[in-house]
C-alpha cells in the first residue's frame, strides 16, 4: 500500500508527534504483523471502534494467525445511531461535538476499552461525505493506552473511498505501532 498522501496535522495532547516516513518494503500488513507480534508476546489486548475506516482495519487484523488471542472487539458505525450508545456516546454529546469531532473519537476508544477490558483501544473517528472524491479528508484517530490518551488529527489525500481507507488504515497501524514501541 502506498503511504504517500498522509500527514499528521497535530500532535497529541501529551506532546507527542507521529510522522509517517515507511521503511522499505513497508507496507501496511506488515506494521499490522508487527503490532500482532508485540501484543502477543506482551499478553496484550486491543479494541476497535471504527466509522471512517468500515471494518477495513479489522480485516487487515484478520489476516494474521493468533490474532483472536489479542482483538477483543471490533465495532463498525457506519450511519445510524444504534451503537453509539453501546460506547456510553448520547445524541446530545453528538450534536455538540459531531461524530468527525476529536471528543467523538476519544469518547469511542474510552467506550470501547470500558466495553471489552481491552489493554488499548484504537478509535478511527471521521466520515467519508463527498469531501474525500475531491482528494483530501481529515479524520481523528484516538489511542486508549493502560497509561495515556492520545487523538490525533490525520488528513489524507486520496480520491475514492478504497483508498482514502487503505491510507488511514496505513496511518492508524503506523502510529499504533510507535505507541507499543514507546510504551515497552
């Protein structure tokens, strides 16, 4: 997968920065087998909520063996209000902040991680509207550690829905990856 066409636009609240510069041969499956890797050997679990994305990232998940021994849940909000609630989110803190907010995003990855006990929680916030057909969509990714909260804000330049998701998923495996490895 081609990484080209994301950039961080603001760091984390805890002051750090996460770039995205790909090794070589650096593609998203194998920052996903890294991540598995890692999790594995610590005992470690991680939850998804995913609304840009649209299960996309959970399937990249799913490609690797073992990988039920550390996903403890994966939830897809496309539209509809029926599963905010499952992630403590009420119709009023989505009509203060909207679901492309970076409050949504770090509500859904507390949700999440309160829902399944999950060690991280990785919350991908944003929705693909037409915006994205013209090239550019900015989208929030929020990480739950056991130690800290981290929301970024990610854009990316892709025209069509495939791969404005491949790209986030890029991003949100890479920054995921950096957090593990800070986090050792």
């Amino acid at each position: 997968m081609n990484q080209g066409g994301i950039r961080a636009i603001d760091g984390s609240p805890d002051g750090a920065h996460y770039t995205f510069q790909g090794g070589a041969g650096e593609n998203v499956a194998s920052l996903v087998a890294m991540c598995v890797a890692i999790l594995l050997r610590r005992g470690q679990t991680v939850a998804f909520v995913e609304v840009l994305t649209g299960g996309m990232l959970s399937n990249l998940w799913h490609c690797e063996a073992d990988v039920d021994r550390i996903l403890d849940g994966t939830l897809v909000i496309s539209g509809g209000e029926t599963l905010w609630p499952l992630l403590g989110i009420t119709e009023v803190f989505l009509e203060n902040f909207g679901a492309s907010s970076r409050e949504v995003a770090l509500a859904i990855a507390e949700g999440i991680r309160e829902l399944t006990g999950s060690n991280f929680s990785i919350a991908v916030g944003g929705v693909a509207d037409r915006r994205f057909a013209r090239g550019n969509c900015t989208f929030w990714l929020a990480v739950r550690t056991p130690i800290r909260k981290i929301v970024q804000k990610i854009d990316v330049d892709a025209t069509g829905r495939d791969l404005l998701r491949e790209r986030a998923c890029y991003a949100v495996c890479k920054i995921f990856l950096q957090i593990l490895f800070e986090e050792e």
